[in-house]
C-alpha cells in the first residue's frame, strides 16, 4: 500500500477512503451519467461527494449505488498508477478538475478496468483492502447530490 501523504491542508490522506471515493465516483457516472465529485471531503471515519442531478434518485437507488460500490470492491482489483503526457490522458479521462498549473506529465490512477482518472492522492494496492463501503445517508436539494459514506473492515 501506498503511503499516506499530507495534502495541501496538512492532512493525512487515508488510501482506503481516497480508493473506495474513486469507485463511487465511477459508479455515479455509470448509474446517472453526471460527472465525477466536484466537491469531496475525504476522511477516516466518514467522507461526503456532491454531484448535480436533474432529480432525487430516491432511497432505492441510493442503495443499489452502495451495492454496486460493493460489488466492485469485492472483486479484487488491481490498483495501478501510470505517467502520460496531458494530451494523452485527455482522450482517456475527464481533466475538467484539473488545475491550471497542472504539469504537462499527469499521474493516472487505474482500478482495475472499473476507473481511471488523473490524481495525484493516495490509494491502496488492490480494493481488497478498502473494507465494506456503507452509505450512511444522503439529501437532495436544488440540483445537488449529498452522499455520506464510511467504510468498515
């Protein structure tokens, strides 16, 4: 596993979290079509992601979203990182978020087949070391998604 680094708040980054973030991430996509996260607070303990919505998917869906988080981290995957020229990764992954000063050289983060992205956190070696995802509850309001999640082992 990779080892926790300080981000630009001077907090420790939790590979466990910033992996299973990643795969939520993903699922959204894949379930709603939105983008990734524009707004995360990862943590230890519990983490939340905002994504925009034409609608509240409803509790139903909220739980099949937990389900399939699960499902791709009970499968095992290969945490990977890569380096590319930016106009590569461009044809690969979103750089929306990316900063303006970003270096021409990104660093890409694979899961398997599941995600890829450009980042530069922390993750684990493989999603069996992420622990079970439990989303612990979530709001809807004027277009915006709020997921609250924690992981347990």
């Amino acid at each position: 596993m990779e080892q926790p680094l300080l981000n630009e708040h001077n907090k420790q980054e939790y590979p466990p979290m910033h992996t299973a973030e990643h795969i939520l991430n993903q699922t959204m996509v894949r379930e709603f079509g939105c983008k990734r996260s524009m707004n995360a607070h990862i943590e230890r303990k519990k983490s939340k992601c905002d994504y925009f919505l034409d609608a509240d998917p409803g509790l139903e869906k909220m739980q099949e979203i937990e389900q399939k988080v699960n499902e791709v981290i009970r499968q095992h995957l290969p945490v990977t990182i890569e380096f590319m020229p930016k106009e590569e990764a461009a044809h690969i992954v979103d750089l929306s978020k990316l900063p303006t000063d970003a270096s021409d050289t990104l660093r890409i983060v694979r899961i398997g087949d599941y995600d890829t992205c450009a980042c530069i956190g922390t993750h684990v070696d493989n999603t069996a070391e992420i622990g079970e995802f439990k989303l612990l509850n979530y709001d809807f309001d004027n277009g915006r998604l709020r997921l609250r999640f924690k992981l347990t082992k």
